[in-house]
C-alpha cells in the first residue's frame, strides 16, 4: 500500500525499508513534518505515517481524508499529537505503537539523572579545556534518598526498578496502579506527598488534559526544595516558565529534560548554524544545572527496529483488513 512517511531521518528510512523487505509496501519518505501546509505531499496516499511532532488535527486530517487517506499511524506510542475525534468523523483509522523497548527510555531517564546529579557534562566540557578542577561539580548520593515516579506503567515500573537497585527508597503516583510497582517495593502517594518527600521526581506517564503542566507553579512550591527533576515522557507535562522560576530560586535543584513544550520547531534538526529564536529553550540551555537532550530517549537499535516492524504490520494488517490490534480509539 502506498505510505506517506512524513519526518523522516535516514535511521527511519533504513530501518522502516528493513522492516518492509518483506511486506512490498511503497513507501514515499518525507522529510517535511506533516501540516497543513505539507499535507498535499501524500496525494493519493491510503496511509500516512507520522512522528511525535508532526501536525495532525481536523484541519490536515481533513486534507487528507479528502485525498484519499484512510490510515494514520504514528510512529509513537503517545497519540496526543492526534486529534483522533476528527480522525473518526472523516472515517479515517489511526494506530501506534503500543510496545517497545521500554527499558531505552528508562535507562536514558537514569543518565539524564546521574548527568545532572554530578555535573558529567559540564566535567567533561571542562577536561576537554584542559580544566581538572573540581569546584562547582558536587553532586549527591543517590544511596538512601527518595525518588518519586509519576507514572508507574512498563517504562515508569523499570525505572522504579533501577532506582530500587541504586538503594533509593522509591513512592509513585498513577491513577491505574501497577502490582508490579508496589512487589518490587514501590508505595503509591498522592501527588502532593509524592513532590513533598522526594529528592528525585521522574515523570513517566502520558499526556491528557488532566496530566497537562502537572509540574507546574504550585506544584514545584509543595516540592521538596533542592529535589531534580526528570522528563522523558511529554513536554507539556511540565510548565517550562514555572521549572525555570524554580531554578532561579533554587527550589529545583537540577532540570534534565529529553522533551519539551515546544519542541516541534526545534527537535530533530539542526539548528546549529542559525539564531534559535526560541527565548525560553535558550534560558533553559543557560542554567549550569540543567540539561536538555533532544528527545532521544527512545533512540536504540532494539526500539527503533520494534517500532518499524509494528508501524509496517499495522499498515499490513490494514490493507489486508484484518484486525487492527494497535487501532487507538475514538476520543
């Protein structure tokens, strides 16, 4: 079936043609995020297939139900960036990636955190200077301090794991509680306890409107003052002015981030030679405490490839009309 594949970067061309060996889709790879200003680039395109930051709301679902398409499938296993009440009225399926490597993301939280506790990459600029010193580069113990998840699902679960194995005492907040969280030695908190008592929060839940800025002004004010930060999840669980206020006064003692608000016009590409006009992403850059990756998480041989595979199996079992047993529902 003939695929629209928007964003794309070499490792997605190489890995989805891997994946599609067998299958004989045709695939049409797009460089251009998906808007509406790109949405013509998949004329006569049963499929589209699309990434995080990629716009796909009424206004380019109904450019492209009118030209044919009939299945979205993001490349994700958040969706948030699919209006999927406008994608059920045009008629038009959209499907994801419910599981992969959950442990790429999880694994890539803890560096976030061990990089922003001692200061790795602020030492390593340093050395490569010629500078050994060690002033301003003392971190913490993670061995007995209290690390909150929000969010305690498959990636959420192992990241609570791994912390467990540092000798962290580990509490957690979700409206759907694991078993598994709380076998391992996890305890379930209000939010309001979770941020009050933890040296560490680490975010690992989707985003709804009721997670939207769940880190926000008041909430960073009931945290427990010094405690770090970390987001891997979704940008906009986190009001960005708000952390940065609570940098300024020292109420979050560190900031590490692979997501962010407004990320789409900025991820994914390189930017090095032109001036960011993002005013808020360059204050954050300039704290010593904070790091910012750009949304790399994911990014390993084991997800990526379990990510295509699933993408190309979707669009399979669509064509082919079988089940869609990736299909999100209608909101």
């Amino acid at each position: 079936m003939k695929t629209a594949v928007f964003s794309t970067r070499r490792y997605d061309q190489s890995l989805l043609r891997a994946a599609n060996a067998d299958a004989g889709h045709e695939l049409l790879f797009l460089q251009d995020r998906l808007t509406a200003a790109s949405a013509p680039l998949a004329a006569g395109c049963p499929a589209v297939c699309v990434f995080v930051n990629d716009e796909v709301d009424a206004e380019v679902l109904a450019i492209l139900a009118a030209q044919g398409t009939r299945l979205v499938a993001t490349r994700s296993t958040g969706y948030n960036h699919v209006d999927t009440a406008a994608a059920a009225r045009l008629g038009i399926e959209v499907v994801r990636v419910t599981d992969y490597s959950p442990h790429s993301v999880a694994e890539f939280a803890v560096g976030l955190l061990l990089a922003v506790n001692r200061k790795i990459a602020r030492a390593s600029v340093r050395t490569r200077d010629g500078n050994f010193e060690l002033d301003g580069l003392m971190g913490f113990d993670l061995h007995g301090k209290t690390v909150g998840v929000i969010g305690t699902g498959k990636i959420g679960a192992i990241f609570a794991r791994i912390m467990l194995g540092f000798g962290c005492r580990v509490v957690g907040h979700d409206v759907h509680p694991n078993p598994a969280f709380e076998a391992m030695g996890g305890r379930y908190l209000a939010v309001d306890e979770l941020l009050a008592c933890s040296d560490v929060v680490s975010l690992h839940c989707p985003l709804f409107e009721a997670t939207r800025h769940i880190v926000n002004a008041a909430s960073l004010a009931r945290a427990k003052r010094g405690c770090i930060l970390v987001n891997t999840s979704r940008g906009a669980l986190v009001d960005t002015e708000a952390a940065i206020g609570a940098l300024k006064s020292g109420q979050l003692g560190g900031l590490a981030i692979d997501v962010y608000e407004q990320e789409s016009s900025l991820f994914f590409q390189d930017l090095s030679s032109t001036v960011i006009a993002d005013d808020v992403i360059q204050r954050l850059v300039s704290f010593p405490n904070v790091i910012v990756t750009g949304h790399q998480a994911f990014f390993t041989e084991e997800a990526i490839g379990q990510i295509m595979r699933t993408t190309i199996d979707s669009i399979g079992a669509f064509e082919a009309g079988r089940e869609l047993v990736n299909r999100v529902p209608a909101a």
